[in-house]
C-alpha cells in the first residue's frame, strides 16, 4: 500500500511521509491507493478480542512501514489508561434499534480522542523515520474539540510544538476553558477573530507558504498536522466503526440486512471514515449526515452543487459551524475513480468562486449511499428532551442533531434496521444548551450549570469537566485572521 495525493495521483508516499508531513505539497490529501478487505473469518476474530487488539488488526493495514512492534507501541500507548473503563467506544441501545456509540469517555470528553490520543505516538514514530531530526510543528485549527484533543495529546511530547487556532466567539465557554488552560511546555494557543473556515483556510495557507516553510526549515522545524486532513487522524476513526459492528455481533444483532450509520459532521472526517469501513467489508446499508443550520452538507448531498457563498451561523452545536468541509474531496476523488485532475479542478473552482458542481455519476453515487438532513437550534433542544423524557438518555447537542436527523430518515425512507448514532460529546461540554433543553431551572455560573444539570440528570460528571473549575487560564491572546503567521512565529520564538 502507498499513499497518493487526492490532486496528482502520480505522487506516491509511504505511511510515515503521509503522517509526518501531513498534507501533500500539491494542496491535496494523502489516501491510500487501495484498502484491505475483510472477510468473515477476520470479523469473527475481531469480535473475539478487545478495542485494543481490534485497533491493531485494523491499523496495521495501512500502517505499510511500520514494524509491528512499532504500531503494537502506538496502540498501547495510546489506548491503555486513557479511556473510563478501559473502554474506548462503548454502545448504549437506546429503544429497538438505536445504538448510541459513545466517543467521549477519553481526556477531553469528545470523539476526538480516539484519533488524537493515537496521532502522536504515530507522528514521532514516522518522524524517526522520515524528518530527520526535525522538530514537528503541529498546526492546528479547531471549531471547538479538536484543539483541546490535540492539545492534550501532543502536550510535551519530545521534539513537538503544536499551535492552535480557534474561533474566539465560535466555541463553547467549557471549550475555550479547556484549551486556554491547557498544560504543556510546548503547547500554544490563539483565538481568532473569525469562524473556524478562517482558521481552517488559514492554517491550511501557512501550510503552503513556501516562505514560512522556509523560515521553519532554517531553525530545524517543519510542518505537520493534527486535524483531519493528516491520515494519521482519519485511520484511527475507521476502527471504532468496525468495532462497533463486531460490538453488535457479539451481542447477538441481527445483522443480515446491514445496519445504517448517522453521523452529526462539519468536516466530512468522521462520516468518511464510516464509508471506508464499509469499503473493507463492514455491511453499513445507508450512511446518514447530519447537520445543523450551516447545510452546505445536506444541500450538496441533494444537489450535487457544493457552495459556500452563505449566510454562517453560529449555532449551539458549535463544532459543526462549519461551510468548508475538507474531507469531502478524499469522497470526491474516490467517487471520480481517482480522477485527481477532476478533483483539483473542483477545489480549484471552491478556492476561487467559492463553489463547483460534481458530474451527474457522482452526484447519482453521494445520493446513493448518502442521506443528508439538517435540523435547526430549536430542534436540537427538544431532541434532547424527547430522548432524556422518553429513555433518561442524555446527549449533548451534536448527538441531538444527529437523533433528529435519524428520525426524519425513519419517517421519509420506513428504513427502521438497526443503526449506529455517532455520539461525539460530553453533554457537559454543552451545559447550558442541554440544561435549558431538560429543565426551566436557571444557574449563573457555568459550572453551577454543570451541577444543576449533574442533579436533574443525575448523570456523572467526568472528571476533566470536573477538574476545569480550578483551572488557571494561560492563553488568552486573540489575534486577526491575516495575523496568523505572525502568531506562529510569536509562538516558536522565530525573529
């Protein structure tokens, strides 16, 4: 297996180069050039063993230059002591066919965790490997989750400097507290003046800035990156959806027919790693998108027609604020037959007007196996209420958006098989969301919030939630969207 690049197909790359380097120098994304296929023989061993020994059956596929003795260190790394219960991706069966599948019992409280406990001990691995000697500078733009993941996992790792960009007035109050106290020697963190397509759009131009690469080198350092668009972040996602398919197995599901996946996303990363675990052989029947107001997804998915020329909201499922979702073009490019110049041109034609059109073969084949759907802020609070009032179920508001979208697929399509909810948060990173949503009593600080809604819902509080009210905020530094670059160079003390 090599990795090419979703804009020239001719560049072909190991695993290390594709992680540690992050992003192809054309613009493009790495992806495999071909994907492992399972049989019913490997499914059944999967079910068989635990998270850990399923996340290394699974990784060692794509890992092409890794010894095993190398990916077995990164999993247990990453994998042991980090998650409640040592369980990663648990299933909670909520009615009939609803299984919740909970990403959120890591360091951060969010389904980043997964990928981002993982990506450090595989960046330094391939770093070894391929920088020599370098010192990897991580660059970072967040719509709330991903920072503080990243943050948490790559905090003083050797030979590392990570740098975060967040939307100063497009997270939650709970997330911004979680980055600006973050802990770490090497850790460094900037709110925008912005939305996260502004962070996104200009980490993702510093990153093709042959200047600053250029200064980088000069003081012995180079790019990589921990969101989604570095490989070593999406691979770790495909696992907890076969693991979940192994999960329902064992528990004896009637799988026969498939299951169906919904996923509440901004980025495209986390429903496209449910579509790779359907390409080697999970039986996932329909893939469900689920958006909030900002429905360049669900418009798309419908049309064909990609455009973010409109109106942005900031909503109260803040990490999917989003109208650039950058992990569309690796669905894209596979959806062409890797036609890499059909993809260029598309991103090309979003760079400059702001939108394109897909030809009618991969419009037919989105529709085919995507189902997109949106629901609006009012609509994802009285989510959370039917679910906590019907079941005792609390979710926070991306899960909710997700809840309500698999409703509206079961009224349009009668499609009720069982099916896996990807449930992303914490609902105590969204405390005042969720407790507006379950009860008409008032607190006035957020973390009496958290303990209002620890006592309605009587739900467990997770400790790092717990633990932030004491914290001590050391990053407060807010710069413009053209100033970027000057805050990196602030942050790794270049002249």
């Amino acid at each position: 297996m090599n990795y090419i690049s979703t804009r020239d197909k001719s560049v072909k790359v190991t695993a290390a180069v594709a992680i540690a380097q992050g992003l192809s120098n054309d613009g493009g994304l790495f992806v495999p050039d071909s994907f492992p296929k399972f049989t019913d023989k490997d499914f059944e061993y999967l079910t068989g063993v635990d998270y850990k020994q399923r996340a290394k059956f699974i990784l060692k596929q794509f890992l092409n230059d890794f010894t095993e003795e190398e990916t077995d260190y990164c999993i247990e790394g990453a994998y042991t002591g980090s998650f409640q219960n040592e369980q990663p991706a648990p299933i909670s069966l909520i009615g009939k066919n609803a299984n919740l599948l909970e990403l959120w019992h890591g360091p951060t409280c969010a389904f980043k965790d997964l990928a981002l406990q993982l990506l450090p001990y595989l960046l330094t691995t391939s770093a070894k490997k391929v920088n020599g000697g370098k010192k990897a500078v991580i660059l970072v733009a967040t719509s709330g989750d991903t920072g503080k993941a990243a943050l948490e996992g790559f905090k003083d790792v050797e030979n590392t400097e990570i740098i975060v960009f967040y939307p100063c007035e497009g997270v939650s109050n709970m997330q911004k507290l979680q980055m600006s106290s973050q802990k770490g020697e090497n850790v460094h963190v900037f709110g925008i003046k912005g939305n996260f397509d502004d962070a996104q759009s200009g980490v993702k131009k510093i990153f093709s800035d042959n200047l600053v690469k250029e200064k980088l080198a000069e003081n012995n350092m180079l790019f990589s990156s921990a969101n989604s668009i570095n490989w070593g972040r999406l691979a770790p996602q495909i696992v907890y959806y076969v693991s979940a398919y192994c999960d329902m197995l064992k528990r004896g599901e009637d799988l026969k027919d498939g299951f169906n996946v919904v996923v509440p996303t901004g980025n495209f990363g986390n429903i496209l790693a449910a579509y790779y675990a359907k390409k080697m052989g999970v039986p996932i029947n329909k893939l469900i998108c689920a958006s909030n107001v900002n429905k360049v997804l669900t418009d798309f998915i419908k049309t064909g027609k990609y455009n973010r020329n409109r109106e942005f909201f900031a909503t109260n499922s803040p990490s999917m604020d989003i109208l650039i979702s950058s992990n569309l073009e690796r669905m894209i490019f596979e959806l062409s037959g890797n036609n890499d110049k059909e993809v260029a041109k598309y991103q090309a034609d979003l760079a400059e007007k702001g939108e394109f059109t897909v030809s009618d073969s991969i419009k037919t084949a989105m529709s085919e196996l995507f189902f997109g759907g949106f629901c609006d802020e009012k609509q994802t609070l009285e989510t959370i209420n039917k679910y906590f009032s019907e079941y005792g179920y609390l979710c926070d508001t991306h899960t909710a958006v997700a809840m309500n979208v698999y409703d509206q697929y079961i009224a349009e399509t009668g499609d009720d098989r069982p099916t896996v909810i990807a449930s992303t948060a914490s609902p105590y990173k969204f405390a005042n969301s969720v407790l507006s949503a379950v009860t008409d009593e008032k607190a006035d600080s957020d973390f009496a919030e958290v303990r209002l809604l620890n006592k309605v819902s009587a739900m467990e509080i997770p400790e790092p939630i717990a633990e932030l009210e004491n914290a001590k905020v050391r990053f407060n530094e807010i710069c413009d969207k053209t100033e970027m670059v000057s805050a990196v160079y602030s942050a790794l003390k270049i002249d």
